[in-house]
C-alpha cells in the first residue's frame, strides 16, 4: 500500500521520525521527468508529495534544502521560471513533484494559463499524490491565489500542509503573528492537515521537521 510504513503513529518531532526523515533525504533524488501535459505523467508506484506556491515563494529553494542539494530544484528571481511539473525520484521511496508557481509570472499569458490548467488537472486527478506542501511566503501571509488553491484542494480531497517560508526574513512576533492567523485559517479548510511548518531554507529552520512528516508518507526502506 502506499505510504505504508513503520513511522505512521510517530509524531513529526519525535526523534525516531526526525531520524527516518535524516535517513530518507539522506538518499540519492533524482530527476526523472519534466511533463508539460497530463499524457506525459509518468506512471509512479510510490507516494508524491507535490510543492506549490505562489511564484517566488521559494519553493525551489525549500527542495533544494530538503534534499541537501545546491541545484535539484533550479532557483531563479524571476518569478514563473518553472513552467512544468518537474518529477524526482527520492531513493525508490517517494516522489517529489515541483509546481509551476501561481500568481504573477513573467511569461506570456496562454503560456500561464496551460500550465494553470495543467497543475489544476494534475491535482484533481493524481490517485498517488499522498500530500501537498502549499508554501506561504511568512512575510506576506495567505494571498487570495493561496485561498483559490486551498478551495481546489478541499472540492479534490486532496490534503495538503501550510509550509511557512522565508521565516528568517520576519521578527519573532510578527512571524508568530503570520503563524497563528494562518494556523486559525486553516480551521475552515477540510483538507487542510492541522499543523503548519515554519521554515527557511536559508538558516535550515523546520527543515528536520518536515523531512519527518514527509518520511510517514513514503514506502518502506527496503532491507539489504
């Protein structure tokens, strides 16, 4: 079964999960495809967990921290840079799937919009796609494109997590502030799971914690 494994009662923090999510990112991700149309998705046996945001949330950066690499995912400051979904294989365990952002991109309207559609299409309809990260830039808040997503993935089912990003970019009470009013909004969501990360790719906060949360998803190490 999907998603399967030994850490499912574990909570993120704990350290046995701490460690399974050490030991899963610890392993070789791998580029497996880029896909520009719902024909070309790849038929996958393992969970993928899908990172979306607004464009320039950081999203690259995040993956890139995740998997302890400079360049997997590519950074850029030009918003909308990634204009199709980008499949990475994490040790035969688990899929990452990269997002093309939402929101303002500099790219050529009916370019925006067949990726627009191509996102929506994938997330409605992709029976392995276990969780969405759906990361929210800690300095601005939830923006009404996070709430457009957010309703998408409620009508779809589809459960997906608040991953705070940029925190090392706000105060401590104002990034307490952002959290809390994010953490009672999510209340209104039914697919919303209830606990929200708080990261930054640049000082490596939260990243332990959500490596934990997402190892519950992936398949079982195999034994040597």
């Amino acid at each position: 079964m999907i998603g399967t494994n030994l850490h499912d009662e574990l909570a993120p923090d704990d350290e046995a999960a701490i460690e399974a999510g050490r030991l899963l990112f610890a392993q070789p991700c791998l580029f497996m495809r880029g896909v520009a149309e719902m024909a070309q998705l790849p038929v996958i046996g393992v969970a993928e967990v899908a990172f979306a945001g607004r464009s320039n949330v950081g999203k690259s950066s995040l993956i890139n921290a995740l998997c302890r690499r400079k360049a997997l995912a590519r950074i850029s400051d030009t918003p909308g840079r990634t204009q199709q979904i980008n499949f990475f294989d994490l040790g035969a365990r688990l899929v990452i799937v990269d997002l093309p952002g939402y929101g303002y991109a500099r790219a050529p309207k009916a370019a925006i919009a067949a990726w627009t559609e191509l996102v929506r299409d994938y997330l409605k309809g992709r029976p392995n796609l276990r969780r969405v990260c759906l990361l929210i830039d800690a300095r601005h808040g939830v923006k009404p494109p996070d709430r457009d997503v957010m309703a998408l993935l409620d009508d779809a089912a589809v459960n997906y997590q608040v991953v705070l990003t940029k925190a090392d970019k706000v105060k401590a009470a104002a990034l307490e502030e952002i959290r809390t009013t994010v953490a009672r909004e999510l209340k209104k969501h039914a697919a919303a799971h209830p606990e929200l990360v708080v990261t930054s790719a640049r000082d490596g906060a939260g990243i332990a914690e959500l490596r934990a949360g997402l190892a519950m998803l992936a398949a079982p190490a195999r034994l040597v």
